[in-house]
C-alpha cells in the first residue's frame, strides 16, 4: 500500500502570497474594486452633494464668517471649478492617502512607528512650531507675560490649515478607508467605508425628509430632494433618471465589497495552507478556478441585478402598457393614476409583482437547469 502513494509534485507557480499578491486575477478584483469605488463615489457625489452641500460651499462660507481666506490653494480645494471637477483633484490625494496607508500596513511594526512618529512630529512643528519660537524669543525680550497680539496671529495660519484638512478629510473618508481596504487587505477599511456612504444616504435621507428639511430653514433649502417616486420614467421606459442613480450606487457597492472581500477570503485561505500545498500544481489550478469562477460571478450575476431591480421597479409599467393593450387605455391610466403607483409604497407593490411571478416561473422554467448550462458553455473543455 505504502508503494501506492506518490509524493506532491511541485510546479513552478506557489501559493505564497508575495507571488499570488501579482496574479493577474488578483490584480483585476482589485483594479475593479478600486473601480467601483471611484463610480459609487462619485455618483453619490453628483447625486446628492455637487451644488448642495458640497466642501467648497462650506469653505466659502467660513471663509466670508472669518474674514480671511483659508490657506489651501483654489486648485487644492475645487474652488471656481463647476460640478464634479471640485472633487477631481481631492479623489486623487484621497486615493494617494489611502495607498500610501496601504503600503504602510505591510512595514514592518518598528519602521510604521517610526513613520507614525515622524508624522506627528511634523504636524507639531508645522502648527505650533512659529508660536513657540515667537513667543519664546517674546519671554526673553519682554519678560515673562502673556502671548503678545502679533505672537497669537502666528496660530492662525496653522489652525485654518488644520481646519481646512479636517474637512477634506471629512469628504475623502470612504475614498481613503476603500483604498486602504482593497490595497491593504484590510476587511475593516473596506467596511468602513461602505458604513460612512451608508451613513450619509440615511442622514440626508432623514434631512430631506418634508418636515424635518422645513425646519432647517435656509440650510435646508440646500439640500438635494429627489423627486423619484412622481417623476416620469426615462430610463428604458421602467425608472427615472433619479432611481437608476440609486440602482447603480447599490451595484457598484456590491461590486466593490465583494471584489475587495474576494481577494482577502482568498488571500487568507492562501496564507492558511499547509506550506506542502502551496506548491502543489492541483491547489494552484483550484485557486484558479476559484478566482475566475469569482470574476465571472461578480460580473455576471451583479450585472443580473441591475437589470432585475430596474425592471423590477418600473414593473407596474410593463404591466399598465400590457393591460392598456387588451381591455384600453381607460382602464390602465385610471390605475396608473391610483395612489397605490404614485407613492413610495407603490414601488413596493411593483417589486413584489415581479418576485412574485417570477417565483411562479420557478415551477414553469428549470432555471437552476438553464444556469448550469450557461456556465458550463463558459467553462473550458479538457
């Protein structure tokens, strides 16, 4: 018996991590990831935050509150840009951060201290380094007494600087938190930054909201409402440019967590590997199974999404044209123009609709059967 065994054979390709760290498949889900970001980002931006709420808004007002111009270049903040220009140049230090921060996780624990240490240092000396000298070199001329006027005024530079940072950051966070996560491998990055554009939709949802958004007064005018419930559907006859909006914002963060979360389950299942694994021809060609079959699934079935939630919501429609051909037009416009199709919970009913009847073509079309063979005719023969 004991003859009967072979040894695992070892093949020019491993599953160890700096090499797997280079696959091309590995690359890709992250090169899509970072993708994905950047559309859902900046689609959220031109959405909701563009023209309303925007950070050269808010620079504009403190700087007519204070008096004085804050520190950062025009060019650096977007200001007299128009649309989504104001956001070009800080997606790039956004992204910029948050590599660096991802290269910065793979040092070692002694160099990331050090380059945490240099970092606060120099903060330090930027924001109190002119006062402590002027106000030392104050101490020595006049004695001991208060900071002078002109000693104060030498905080005013680095506080504004520090302000300003503070709110480009603000803005920046699920674009320097998501490219941490995907380049760094880290599942809390990715996580928050799918939790802080969570959490802006519901806080601008609640804002808007009628009572609450009359309440706000002139900040409250600001404010982008979508009206995307009464509007006329343009997008392929079913959604209004507003809804589609909302669609491709969800789909784009699915694409991004789970091509982000992808390459770190596998990525982690590589590390766990015994080391005579890692080299064995048969679990190199299963992680590439794996890793294609990921790819292929994220494409397919999120781009499957988007089209059964569009149709989905703009059910009702395909119904109404269907229903407005056999008994007329009378009849269908009297629905259509009913309350249950013109408020939010009509675009419940309408989803409901389209899973229901869909479920009942469960027991009419084999589908799991028609899936099987979709993939198999994208599955090479040996």
């Amino acid at each position: 018996m004991a003859g009967e065994v072979t040894p695992q054979g070892e093949g020019a390709r491993s599953l160890h991590l700096r090499q797997l760290r280079v696959q091309w498949q590995i690359v890709t889900l992250q090169v899509l990831a970072t993708l994905a970001l950047v559309w859902m980002y900046l689609e959220v931006v031109s959405t909701y935050v563009v023209g309303s709420i925007d950070h050269t808004q808010l620079f504009d007002t403190l700087e007519t509150a204070l008096g004085t111009e804050l520190p950062l270049a025009d060019w650096l903040t977007g200001s007299g840009s128009d649309g989504l220009a104001r956001f070009y140049v800080q997606m790039g230090l956004g992204l910029g951060l948050g590599g660096a921060m991802a290269v910065l996780a793979f040092q070692t624990p002694k160099f990331q201290q050090r380059v945490k240490l240099g970092f606060i240092i120099t903060m330090i000396i930027l924001l109190a380094g002119r006062f402590t000298f002027g106000y030392a070199w104050q101490l020595i001329g006049d004695g001991w007494g208060a900071p002078g006027e002109d000693v104060l005024k030498l905080l005013e530079w680095p506080l504004l600087m520090m302000l300003s940072l503070i709110i480009l950051t603000f803005y920046l966070l699920p674009i320097i938190t998501g490219t941490r996560g995907i380049w760094g491998l880290s599942r809390r990055g990715v996580a928050w930054s799918i939790g802080f554009t969570l959490l802006f939709l519901g806080v601008h949802a609640i804002l808007t909201f009628p009572l609450i958004r009359s309440q706000l007064g002139s900040y409250g005018s600001q404010l982008t409402t979508l009206e995307i419930i009464v509007s006329d559907p343009t997008v392929f006859g079913l959604v209004t440019a507003e809804q589609f909006s909302l669609i491709l914002i969800a789909c784009l963060m699915m694409v991004f967590q789970e091509s982000a979360f992808g390459v770190i389950r596998q990525l982690e299942y590589a590390y766990r590997l015994p080391e005579s694994c890692k080299r064995d021809p048969e679990y190199v060609a299963q992680m590439d199974n794996l890793l294609n079959g990921h790819i292929r699934h994220t494409a397919v079935f999120l781009s499957l999404t988007v089209v059964a939630t569009t149709i989905a919501l703009g059910f009702h429609s395909v119904l109404l044209d269907w229903v407005g051909g056999v008994t007329g037009s009378q009849w269908a416009s009297q629905v259509g123009e009913s309350i249950e199709l013109t408020l939010t919970y009509g675009l419940v009913i309408s989803a409901l609709l389209f899973l229901g009847i869909m479920a009942l073509l469960r027991f009419v079309v084999p589908w799991q059967r028609v899936w099987g063979l979709i993939e198999s005719s994208f599955t090479p023969r040996e």
